[in-house]
C-alpha cells in the first residue's frame, strides 16, 4: 500500500522550471533515498511534499487522502481540517535541525504532540524519554541546544519528528551540517529506523549510505527522475549516461 504519491509535479520559481513532470509514490515500509547534484529538484521535490512549497501543477496523494490536485489548470489544496490531517501522517528532519533554542530537548520533542495533536503531557514525556533512549541522548533531556554539538541536535530533531508517530518521515540531506565521524552516527540511527521498517524518503549525498538501506533510488538531475530502481540497479549498475557521469565524479 501506497503511504505517498506524487503524480506529474511541477514547480516554477519565476521562469525557472525546477520540477518538470516528476511523479514517484512510496510504499509503507520503504526506504527511498533521492540523489543527484545540487540544484536538480531534491529538496524542492521534498519541500513540495510536505507542502513547504506549492506545487504549479500535478497531484499529491497521503493514504488515499488528496493534498493537492489539478483541475482545470488550477492547483486546488485540501481544506483547513483535512490538511491538518495530512499533516500529521509525516513528520520532516531539516539539514539544520530547527530545534527551539530557548527550549530544553524534552521540550523541544513534545511541544508539538501537546499543543498541536493534543496528546497528554504525561504521556508524551514518557514516549520522548523512550525516543531519545532510541537516539542515544537519554541523559540529554534538560539541555539546551545551545549545549549539544551539531549531531546530537539532529538526533534530537529526529526524535522530535518521530514523537509526533508520522506514518512516514522526509529528511532532506540530514548529514550535509555535520562532519564525517558525527554522520556516521546519524546514519546509525537512519539505519535502526529502516530496520523497523519505518517509510522513509531520503534525501542525501550518502552515496554508500543509500546503496546500503535504501529500497529504492532516485537519481534526479535538472528537475526530472532520470533513473530509478533498487540500490543495486541505479548506484551498482547505472543505465543513464547522465547517472555514470554523476557517480564517477563521486568515485562511487
């Protein structure tokens, strides 16, 4: 079963087309990784997902509920309410974490289960002190963000997005802030949730990482999916003129 689906998207910024006619869907339990170089789409694709941006053109689907859809030329959104319904079936991790920084890590990850989904306080508590056990931040709970280095950030951010029980979780490049002995541990966590299988869309330049947890590959350059498949097939084995060229330059 289908948790997303992005049919025919398209996003101008001015005259720029950024998307072009991308469509893709995500299936409960799969781990997507989206690469490509800077500037082809990925976090645009992303953005657009969890309705950061607006689409120009085309129709986003969550369990069979209609986030956006074209008629008559026209983008049409959902309503109020049922956009909020949306909206809590995915939960999004930010290349700069975006903790509150006047905020302690416990408060960081359940303000938002409290005020906006209504959960009681006592029992989101409980639900953050086991997610940040999960991430490996339990005696973290009362610190500020100020006091924690550049990993332990995202992986309170990562806790936080999972507080809230999304159905499936983006990232968009959640490595590219930090150095290579602090991604190694969020890649550690990424990997434990993929275990769980928890739906997953990922955008990174973790060319090894994505070869080794992702389901399936996007390989985007200039706004469309050039190549997509298993790990293996697009990362292992590339068709595409486009992603050989991509990958070498990496030395994949």
């Amino acid at each position: 079963m289908s948790v997303l689906e992005m049919n025919n998207i398209q996003k101008h910024f001015g005259d720029l087309e950024v998307l072009k006619d991308i469509s893709l869907s995500v299936n409960k339990g799969e781990v997507l990784s989206i690469i490509g170089p800077s500037g082809s789409g990925k976090s645009t694709l992303l953005r657009c997902a969890v309705n950061l941006e607006k689409i120009d053109g085309g129709k986003i689907t969550y369990n069979n509920d209609v986030m956006a859809d074209t008629q008559n030329g026209k983008v049409m959104y959902a309503k109020k309410n049922e956009l909020k319904k949306i909206r809590d079936s995915f939960g999004l991790v930010f290349q700069n974490f975006n903790l509150f920084p006047h905020y302690t890590v416990l408060k960081n990850i359940i303000d938002a289960p409290v005020h906006v989904q209504g959960k009681s306080k006592e029992e989101t508590e409980k639900t953050a002190r086991v997610l940040l056990k999960k991430v490996g931040l339990e005696s973290k709970e009362d610190s500020y963000p100020s006091q924690l280095s550049g990993g332990q950030q995202q992986r309170v951010a990562i806790a936080r997005a999972l507080a809230m029980n999304p159905q499936i979780l983006f990232f968009d490049e959640p490595t590219s802030a930090l150095d290579p002995e602090i991604t190694a541990g969020i890649l550690k966590v990424l990997k434990d949730l993929a275990a769980e299988k928890m739906t997953m869309v990922i955008v990174t330049h973790e060319i090894d990482f994505a070869r080794k947890v992702a389901d399936r590959v996007i390989f985007m350059d200039g706004g469309v999916i050039v190549e997509q498949g298993s790990a293996e097939e697009v990362i292992g084995n590339p068709k595409n003129e486009r992603t050989k060229a991509f990958l070498q330059k990496l030395q994949v």
